[in-house]
C-alpha cells in the first residue's frame, strides 16, 4: 500500500495596526483612528482568505467581511452562515483555517485580532504585517504588545505615509517575516479522511505548497498593493 505523503499546510499571518508608542490597537471596542489608506490595504491582503477574530473584534465590525471565510473564535455561539464559521476553541479556529484555506487553494490565512488572538496564535505566525499610527500617547484597553527582535525576524519590507485627508495621523507599514518558519505537516487522510471528492483539491493544493520559497514566503502581490515599488528593509 502506498504511503501518503505529508503536505504543509497553510501559515499563519497577522495583520495588525497599533498606536506609536503604547501599542494601543482598540479602544472600548473600537479603532482609534480614521486610516482609509490601511483599511484598504487590509481589504487587499485578507480578500479571497480565511481569517480569525474574536467575538469582539466581530461585533465591533458588525457584519461578516466579504468575500473571506470569517472564523470567529468565542465562547458563546455565533451563527454559522456561508461565509461564517464559529469556533468553539482555538483548536477548532485552527482546524476551519486549515480546511477552508485549502479548499481555496490559499497559501495562508490570516489573524485580525482582537488581543487575546494575536496572544493565542503568536506562536504560529510566520508573517505580520504591522502598521504603526504616529498618533502619540494614547490610553487604551487593547494592545498588540510584541517586540519584534531582528535575530528572530527579519524585516522585510517599510514604508512611510503622510497625514492626509484619508488618514488621520501619519503611518508606516512593516512586513515582517520570521526567519525560522513554522510550518505543520498532516496526510489527506489525517486531515480530511478518505473523502475521494476533495482528492483533486488537494492534489492542487498539495503541488502549490511544494513550489513556495522557504527564503521568501511573503508574496510580493501583496506587497505591491499601493502600486509602489517595494524594497526589503535592511
């Protein structure tokens, strides 16, 4: 009997913007700032993903984002639909993330707060990519309180934004990736059993996964989204 081999499967991205410098990312629920220029750039990173958020971050949008798979991770049930899917557990959250980014044929999936998220699934990030709003001291109940140290990541890539008449405050954008990866490996039939319809699906996935650059796993679509040149941060 032939042996199946094992795939990679998707990693773990963070997309987060937080106060310079008390690293405030929320507000009594709520964002404490007016930056169209990054929500766009969200909405060009996460579209066409799975993505993670707690009951909080949830509420506090108010509807599920279009066209991703949104996983809410909380502890009181959340209405499954077509585009939202409730996690009981971070387990679960993880379990959904995997199976939806792969029926996408999706790389990665991302995490998009609130703190208790980021906490829970720091270990699992490979990517984040940071925003830091040049607001001043603010207080705040909500923090994305890491350091980045450069032996264990690498910065790869930074750029500076005006104030503006879309954006609030002035801000930067960081990518950054970590420089010994993560990765968790499954079989098709640890991960999805015997089930022959999803045999193509994962044969696709499976042959994506094995092209991708261990030396650089940030897709530069990505990092093009303004359109602008980018060039990795030394």
């Amino acid at each position: 009997m032939k042996k199946s081999r094992t795939v990679r499967m998707p990693s773990a991205t963070s997309v987060v913007a937080r106060s310079h410098p008390d690293h405030i990312i929320g507000i009594e629920n709520e964002l404490p700032w007016r930056l169209k220029t990054d929500l766009r750039r969200f909405k060009q990173l996460t579209e066409g993903n799975a993505i993670i958020m707690g009951r909080k971050t949830y509420e506090s949008i108010g509807r599920p984002l279009p066209n991703r798979i949104n996983i809410v991770l909380s502890r009181t049930p959340v209405e499954d639909t077509a585009s939202v899917k409730w996690a009981h557990n971070p387990e679960t959250a993880l379990l959904l993330a995997d199976y939806y980014s792969i029926l996408l044929e999706r790389k990665e999936f991302f995490l998009i707060g609130g703190e208790e998220i980021y906490k829970l699934f720091h270990k699992f990030i490979n990517v984040v990519y940071l925003t830091e709003v040049f607001c001043g001291n603010i207080n705040g109940d909500a923090k994305f309180d890491f350091e980045f140290d450069r032996r264990e990541w690498r910065y790869y890539s930074e750029e500076d934004f005006p104030k503006s008449d879309d954006d609030e405050f002035a801000f930067r954008t960081t990518c950054l990736v970590r420089r010994k990866s993560l990765h968790r490996f499954r079989t098709k039939e640890e991960f999805m059993g015997r089930d022959d319809t999803l045999e193509k699906i994962w044969e696709r996935y499976a042959a994506m996964m094995e092209k991708l650059d261990d030396e650089n796993p940030v897709k530069q679509e990505q990092l093009d989204i303004f359109g602008n040149d980018v060039t990795p941060a030394h």
